[in-house]
C-alpha cells in the first residue's frame, strides 16, 4: 500500500507530465501551422518510405 504522501507524489508527477504533453502539442500545432506548405512534402516522403520498408524482403 501507498501511504499518502507517496500517493500524492504520484499524483503531482501525473499532472505534471500532462501538462509538459499539452505544451508540446501546442508547440507542434504551432510549428506545423507556421509550415503548412512544406507539410505535404513531409506527409508523402513519410508514405513513400513506409511503403518503401514494408516492401523490402525479409
């Protein structure tokens, strides 16, 4: 069993990393509408290579 503290201790890491998750989405959402017109570009080289290792042998 968690006494207390140690139970509140894992709360607060919980909450915080929330919070550091948030911020780099936002940072994301932020980056990627300041590059909208290179996105497409980056969207299909990611296809083409995934495409790329799923049809390589063995």
């Amino acid at each position: 069993m968690l006494t207390a503290q140690q139970q509140q201790a894992l709360l607060l890491q919980q909450q915080q990393q929330q919070q550091q998750q948030q911020q780099l989405q936002l940072h994301f959402q932020h980056q990627a509408s300041q590059q909208q017109n290179s996105q497409p570009l980056a969207q299909a080289q990611v296809a083409t290579t995934m495409v790329a290792s799923e049809t390589l042998p063995g």
